[in-house]
C-alpha cells in the first residue's frame, strides 16, 4: 500500500484492506486510554519541523486526549518562559524542552519538543537550535520510538523553507532512524485539502506507512473561545463552529489512534547516534574554517610569490631591452639591484608566520568568522556545550558579544586553538639557497628563484589539496552514517535559504544593516560550500 493510501484510509474506518490492527480507537481516546500490544509503558516521541507547523498546539491536543478531555474541557499547554514571542515565522520556542504525559490507564508519554527550524532570523539562529536540540537529547533521552516530523499539508510543493527544514532535520539523524520517522501533514481537514506531493519529500522521507493527516482542533476550539469572550457573535454561529469542533475533535482522534498503533509497533532506537552525528558536523565546520582560513593565507602567499616570478620575468625583458637598445650593461645590473631583492623576499614571505589550529587538553571558547583568530577565552571555566547560548557566561562575552567584536553565535567551544607556526625549516632548503648564490649572473639567479618560487607554489597546493582532502572525508564519513546522505546538500539548500530571505527583505525594505548581517551570512556560507564541493572532487 502507498504512503496516499494509508493516509485516505486513516480518515475513513469503511477501507477492508486498511493494513494496520486499529487498537486505539475515538471511544478509547476519548478516555485517555492508550492500548499497546506490546504492553509498552512509556513512548519517547522527538517533535521537529519547520516554524510555525503547529507543535506548541499538536502538545496540547495530546496533552488534553491524554487526561481524557474534550474540547469543552481543554486547557493549553505551553511554556511561556520557552516562548520567544515575536513574528510568526520566528521560532516560538526558545529551547528544545521534554514534557511528560500520562494517559488514564497510566503510559507515560514524552516528548522532546525542539524550536522550529527555517527561522527567519537567520541560519546562526537555526545552528542554536540544532544545538540546542542535540544537547537537550544527550541530557534527557537515552532512547527514542519516534521522530515525528510536522509539515504544513496545504501547500502543494516544497517552499525553499520547508525544503530547507526537511534537509535539515534528514540531516542530524542517523540512519539507524530511518524506520522510525513520522510525517504529520498540519491544516489538512479533509483528504482533498491535501495538496503536497509526495514527490517533492526527501528520498528517505518517502516510506510507505509513515504519514497521517491532521486539522488540530485545538486551534478552532482557541477561535470558538475568542468569539464566545468578545460577546459579538451569534448564538447560531456559534454553534455552528462548536459542531465543527466536535467534528473535528472525532477526525483527530482517529488520526491519534492510527499514531498511537503505528508507535506500538516501533522498535525503540538509541539517540546516542544522534549526538554523535551532531558533533561530527560540528568536526566538519571546524576542519571548513580551518581550510578557509589556510586557503586565504595560502593564497596570499603564492599571490606574493608570482609577483617575484613575474618580476624576475619582467627584469629578463628589461635585460633585452637594454642589449637591444642601450647595451649598458652596468646601468641593467644596478636596475636589477635597485628593483629585485628577489631571494631575500622569497624567504620573507615563505618564511611567514601562518595561523594554525592546535590540539589542546581542554576546551577554549573561539570565534569561527573567517579571518578571525581569536583565542577568546583560553580554557574556558563553562561545561563544554555546542549550543552558542550555552557560552553566554563565558568570561570573554559580555551583553552577547565577545572581546573579539563578534556575536557569541559565531563562537564554539574547540579543543584546539589558534597559534602562529613559523615554517622556515622545510620552506628554503640550503640547496635551493646554495644554487642561487652560485648562480652567476642576473639571468642564471633569476631563472633558479624562478625553479624555487615554483616548487613553493606547488608545495603550497599540495597543502591545500590535503586539506581539502580531509574535509572530505568527514564529509562521506557524515554522508555515511546520516540520513540526507550529503554535506553538501544541505549546504546548498542553506545557501537558497538565505537568498531567499534576503530577497524578502530587500523587497520589503528592511532595514540596512539587517540587510548586511544576512548579505555577508550567504557571502559565508557561500564560502562553505565552495570548499565542500571542492573537497568533494579533490576526494573523487
């Protein structure tokens, strides 16, 4: 049966060839009971999707089924020091945070519930939640039955933000959950409102038996609410949306119950993966900036070094020039001395000082943003954390902005730091410097610095290109064990993201130096997938 199928027949109990043992009926939810084949006495359900698909809401649905209420009964569910307020397309939740449930008959019901992603303050914003939603898992879940992810069931095809939120979300599960992943399709009151496309998911999104359809009454019973407070609306109007909120209150139901029967048949899975694949990416950022950052100095370098070899070609045309013409050759040496330093520069500029990152014993607090290394705070007193906000007690950040002048969000805790490698021991060889000085003549000199300016360009490449190539392999490493199957991918999606909400912005003539935070945002991130992709063919 097709994933379409068994959605239509979750909305209707007349389908014979329904597939899946219907234990949890409307009459048993609407007690609060929740019936297990399996005898389970607690589920574990992860709660994701893109901001504003309706978590906070689908909380409190459970959360009143659970305790046997009806829609006249309901109370809601929410935390409101976890709310951030703001527009509806910021993330209504500040922190990923685990609530637990009891049903009437005594199953424990928890759920991680984790901030949306796709916010529209930015991608760092959407980096604090992944941090936030691995840590709040190595803390407080061991295992899980399910991730449940929420996606808006009205729209037709993937928007660049849903797109983006499901490469995201595919990405910092491993695959060892792949069996265990749910869609739930939001705002869809019938089978014929649906209008999403089951080719526009994800490949490992796309299963077969995964998938149900939902209209949340809690949000027609708010609006009965609203209307019942203001005092303004008729006595039939109301009771016309108070049917339609029993109705719908049936609809929900049925669709919890084939939820609840298709929890009961999963396999728990281990989360210890999850937070492992979470600090490989974090791995893989910090190798990013490690080789952009080594890529700008090398190629500082080598810009250096082909202004010396072209100088040195230059002052090959300049010596022709005078044989043809002048045929001084006393005024063509004291040319050459006044304007070529060529050996002595040489070793000046391999000889540089390059900016590296060390292993160290503990972790220090340090500042991602390109050409920045700052070592912030140098083992930091802070428990170690991958969630930027977990580094605002952090002695180098005050009032959110560190001493190095950036945004805590651009910070991490490493166990490395930055230091400064001199590299003159294998830069100049005593050969190559012997050949030079025994050259005779302008031309013999110039034609050997040429030979060691090329050998220390070729060497600078080859240093890159390994680095290139451990990005790499992190990255088929990740792609291995995660369910998006590529770095770069999401990368790429996060790139259209951003062009996308800056776009928004422009047209909407936001303000200019927002305009700028999210113009140098996609130039970074840019950047990024600029050296995955190269990586990605230097393996290759």
């Amino acid at each position: 049966m097709d994933s379409t199928s068994h959605v239509l027949n979750s909305y209707d109990n007349g389908f014979d060839d329904y597939d899946r043992p219907t234990l949890n009926t409307i009459e048993s939810l609407s007690r609060g009971i929740i019936k297990s084949k399996h005898n389970a006495t607690e589920y574990i359900i992860l709660l994701v999707g893109e901001t504003g698909t309706g978590k906070t809401s689908l909380l409190s649905l459970l959360a009143n089924t659970l305790a046997g209420r009806s829609p006249r009964d309901y109370n809601l569910v929410h935390d409101s020091k976890n709310e951030a307020g703001g527009g509806n397309k910021h993330s209504q939740t500040n922190a990923a945070k685990v609530y637990e449930f009891y049903s009437t008959n005594g199953i424990k019901v928890r759920i991680l519930d984790t901030p949306g992603l796709a916010d529209t303050r930015g991608i760092q914003q959407d980096e604090q939640h992944k941090a936030s939603i691995a840590t709040a898992i190595q803390n407080n879940i061991t295992s899980v039955n399910a991730v449940i992810i929420l996606a808006n069931g009205t729209v037709p095809r993937l928007g660049v933000a849903t797109d983006y939120a499901l490469s995201a979300l595919s990405a910092i599960f491993p695959r060892t959950l792949a069996n265990n992943i749910g869609l739930l399709f939001t705002n869809v009151s019938s089978p014929l409102s649906w209008n999403f496309d089951q080719n526009s998911l994800p490949d490992v999104l796309r299963s077969s038996d995964n998938q149900f359809l939902i209209d949340n009454p809690v949000a027609m019973w708010k609006k009965l609410k609203e209307m019942r407070e203001s005092g303004t609306f008729s006595r039939r109007a109301l009771s016309q949306l108070d049917s339609a909120v029993q109705e719908g209150y049936k609809k929900a139901l049925e669709v919890l119950g084939d939820l609840f029967d298709w929890l009961d048949e999963l396999k728990p899975q281990a989360t210890k993966e999850i937070y492992t694949l979470y600090r490989q990416s974090q791995e893989i950022d910090q190798n990013i900036s490690n080789a952009l950052s080594r890529a700008a100095q090398l190629a500082d370098k080598k810009n250096q070094l082909k202004i010396i070899v072209s100088s040195a070609e230059g002052a090959k045309l300049v010596r022709h020039f005078f044989y043809l013409f002048i045929g001084t050759r006393r005024s063509l040496s004291i040319l050459i001395s006044q304007t070529m330093k060529q050996f002595q520069n040489f070793k000046s500029i391999i000889t540089q000082n390059t900016w590296v990152q060390s292993p160290t014993s503990g972790h220090n607090t340090l500042c991602s943003r390109p050409n920045c290394y700052s070592n912030c705070h140098r083992s930091c007193a802070l428990n170690f954390t991958l969630d930027p906000s977990g580094l605002l007690g952090c002695a180098a950040i005050t009032d959110g902005r560190c001493r190095c002048g950036h945004s805590y969000l651009d910070h991490r805790h490493y166990n490395v730091e930055w230091t400064q490698k001199a590299e003159t021991q294998t830069r100049v060889d005593a050969n190559a410097e012997r050949k030079y000085k025994d050259a005779e003549g302008n031309k013999a000199k110039q034609e050997q610095l040429k030979i060691a300016v090329d050998r220390e360009i070729s060497r600078l490449d080859k240093e890159l290109d390994n680095l290139l190539i451990l990005v790499g392999d992190l990255t088929q490493s990740y792609a291995k064990l995660s369910l998006s199957g590529s770095f770069a991918g999401q990368v790429r999606k996060s790139v259209r993201l951003i062009e996308t909400n800056l776009e928004a912005m422009r047209n909407s003539k936001a303000d200019a130096k927002s305009i700028e935070k999210m113009e140098k945002s996609l130039e970074s991130m840019k950047e990024k997938l600029r050296i995955v992709e190269t990586a990605g063919t230097k393996r290759r």
